[in-house]
C-alpha cells in the first residue's frame, strides 16, 4: 500500500507524549526527516535505530 500522493501527519501524542509536536509532508520518508531533529533533541530517541524507526511509522497517520 504505497501512495506517494497521500500525506502524512504524524503526532508525538500519538506516541504517548506529552507534547503537541506535529508535523505533515507529502510522504513516510519525507516526514521522518522532518521530525527526525525534535524526536532526538525534544525526546531522546535515536531516529536510526530501527525499532525506534518502526514506532515512528506507525504513529504516521
Ligand atoms: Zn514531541
């Protein structure tokens, strides 16, 4: 199921947080670098490690 028309919206909330971080763009991959920089800095995650990845994608709506 791959779209590359469909954006995606993902949500710290949706991770569990306690944040109100939200970003959009036009794809999964394009997304992650985007919020790449506030998952490391704001949170503490390792956006390269793959579990920490899969979580991630997950969350994408
Ligand atoms: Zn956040």
């Amino acid at each position: 199921m791959k779209s590359m028309q469909e954006q995606k919206t993902f949500r710290c909330k949706d991770l569990g947080l306690e944040c109100e971080f939200e970003e959009k763009a036009e794809n999964e991959n394009e997304l992650m670098k985007r919020i790449e920089g506030h998952v490391q800095t704001a949170h503490q995650m390792n956006p390269q490690e793959p579990e920490t990845q899969e979580k991630i994608r997950k969350a994408m709506k």
